[in-house]
C-alpha cells in the first residue's frame, strides 16, 4: 500500500488561485513567489490522513477562506497544482 500524500500551502493568494482553478495564474504564482512554503505530509493510511486533516480545519468557518489550502494526492482537481509544486 503507498502513501497518501496532502501538500499544505499557508497563502491566501494561492488558495483563491486554487479554488478558481486557475492552472496559469498559480503557475505564474509559485514561479513569482520565491518565499512561498509548500509543506508535505505522507499518511499510512487514508484514516490517519482524514484525522489529521480534521484536526487541521478545526474551528475554520467554511464559508469564508481560511488562508490555507491543502492539496490532497489522488484527488483528479489537485494533480494540476501538486504537478507544478513537483517541477
């Protein structure tokens, strides 16, 4: 079994570009944003995964941005972005 991998990004910016699917903008993003930090967490398994992302979102209201954005590995709408942040 391989492991489930999230990529978290504290960046207002880069989750509105996130959210509106913008491919181009967040390229263009990552690639003027030297200082931007893109952290990665690998899972053993999907439970351990959904736990922490729980814990994470804890007390964020949904309807409004949190400021942070998390890309999850195997979800087809993120492969985009994790594919920059890989290049």
């Amino acid at each position: 079994m391989g492991k489930n991998t999230i990529y978290i990004i504290k960046d207002s910016r880069a989750e509105e570009l996130i959210n509106d699917n913008d491919v181009d903008g967040f390229r263009n993003y990552i690639a003027e944003e030297s200082y931007l930090s893109v952290e990665s967490m690998d899972f053993d398994s999907e439970e351990e995964q959904k736990g922490f992302l729980a814990g994470f979102f804890h007390g964020c209201d949904e309807r409004a941005p949190a400021g942070k954005v998390v890309l999850i590995e195997g979800i087809e709408y993120y492969k985009p972005f994790i594919d920059i942040i890989n290049e």
